[in-house]
C-alpha cells in the first residue's frame, strides 16, 4: 500500500515540528447547564497600624485621672 512508504499524519507533524489542523469540538452539556470552578484569591493589601489604646479607653482613663485629682483636692484641708 502507499500509505505504509508515508508515516501517519500524527507521527508526521511531530518529526516535522508542524501543528495538525484538527479542529477542536466544543462539549456542549444535555442539560444546558455549564459549572464555572472559581477558585478565591487574596487581594493583600497594605497593613493598617492599629493604637495599643482605643480612643474610649483613654477617655476613660482621662476621666478617672480626673476624679482621682478631685478626691485628692477634696481630702486636702
């Protein structure tokens, strides 16, 4: 036969480096019904710098500081 004296097709565009035109078909569900995976990825963004203190604990603190002095004031003859 003369297809024996040429390789095949597949064989033939690997030793020649060239690409096959063989067409890619879709796959096209029954159901109509297509699963898209997402995989989440993390958005990293700059670090924000947290005070050690809140603001209501140095308001707090503020107002003890206060009361403290007023006793003090108090006590003192």
């Amino acid at each position: 036969m003369s297809g024996d004296n040429q390789p095949s097709s597949a064989t033939s565009s690997l030793s020649t480096g060239s690409v096959s035109q063989t067409e890619i078909k879709p796959i096209i569900p029954s159901q109509h019904i297509v699963i898209i995976e997402e995989r989440p990825y993390f958005v990293l963004c700059k670090p924000k710098l947290l005070p050690l203190k809140s603001i209501a604990l140095l308001q707090v603190e503020n107002i003890q500081r206060d009361a403290e002095e007023k006793i003090k004031l108090m006590q003192q003859p």
